[in-house]
C-alpha cells in the first residue's frame, strides 16, 4: 500500500470577518476497481469543501482459489470491507468523520469501522441485501447505507449538511480514478506493500 500525505502550501493570510459556521468535517472516499491482476483500491481523504488531505492505494488484492473456495459468497464483502477498505482507513492519519464509496458492496465496511459509512447509487451495479436508499443536496445520485445502521440516518443527514454546498459525493471518485491511472504511469503500484 502506498501513502501519499498531502503537503499544505503556506498562503498569505488576511483578517476577515466570516460569519460563524459549524465545525468542518473530514471526509473519506473509497472506490476498488477489479481488474485482471485483481482488486485495486483508492482512498481520498478530503475536507468538507473537497480539499484533498491524504491519499491512499492499495497493491492488487487477488484471492486464490482456496480463499475462493472457503469465503464463497461472502469473498467480495470480504476482500472490498476487511482487506482494501478497512486497511486504507486505518493506515491513513486523517481520520474521516463520514465514509463514502461508490461500491455498494463495500459497505459492508461499517461493520468494521466506527464512522458512518454510506455509498452513491451507480446505475447497473450490483447492491448489497438490505439497504436503505436516500437522497440529499450533497449528491447528484441516490445514497444507500446498510439498514441494520437505520439509526444513524438522522447522524448522516447532519453530516452531510455540514458538507460545502458545492461538493458532489458523486466527483471525489472521478479524481480519485485519475490518480490512480497516474501512480500507474509512474509504478507506485507496482512497487507498493
């Protein structure tokens, strides 16, 4: 796995008045790709305006005909939630207060993690027994989180509004993508661990 911790740049700074606002959050998000070599995973931690603080990736994750055989079903849950995207939260500094993927079936993650864990609603992917589909200002497509956390809906809600009103949930993944594709080009994933 390979950290790349984002640098603060020094700006100038001027006095201005700004009008109290609440408490800014930090804002995790997972994507895994599966590919020929196997699962690759990208981890963005943003702020809530959609600043990018620490960025993570995963080495491909390719389970063997055993693992196969003896997780069945359940592999995918576990190779997206235990192995890409429980190990990109822990190894990464910053600690997000909110989680978003774009694969439904890592949502499993919140089993595994102590942050609220919701996912975009792709059109044509596969989703997960037991979600709750919502929507809010924040995404330009649906949201999902796992029913059995029911209870931290209105905890997500007051989350969400505390995201900048112009992130889209939906973008962070279009960057995290390119970077990707980028490490590529430059064997950051080849030589990860």
């Amino acid at each position: 796995m390979v950290g790349m911790p984002l640098i603060p740049t020094q700006w100038g700074c001027h006095n201005v008045s700004v009008p109290p606002v609440s408490t800014p959050i930090t804002i995790g998000f997972l994507t895994a790709m599966q590919e020929s070599s196997g699962w690759l995973g990208g981890y963005l931690v943003t702020n809530s305006w959609g600043r990018p603080l620490e960025f993570r990736l995963t080495t491909a994750v390719q389970p063997n005909r055993v693992q196969t055989a003896l997780y069945g079903p359940t592999l995918t849950e576990y190779v997206l939630a235990d192995l890409i995207g429980k190990t990109l939260v822990e190894k990464t500094a910053a600690k997000p207060d909110l989680i978003v993927t774009d694969v439904p079936l890592a949502l499993g993650l919140r089993s595994r993690v102590e942050m609220p864990v919701i996912s975009v609603k792709l059109e044509n992917v596969a989703l997960p027994a037991d979600t709750t589909a919502f929507t809010h200002s924040r995404s330009s497509l649906g949201l999902l989180f796992l029913a059995k956390f029911a209870s931290e809906r209105d905890a997500i809600m007051k989350l969400l509004e505390r995201v900048d009103p112009a992130v889209d949930l939906v973008e962070p993944f279009t960057r995290i993508r390119e970077a990707v594709s980028e490490a590529r080009k430059m064997g950051v994933t080849k030589s990860a661990a």
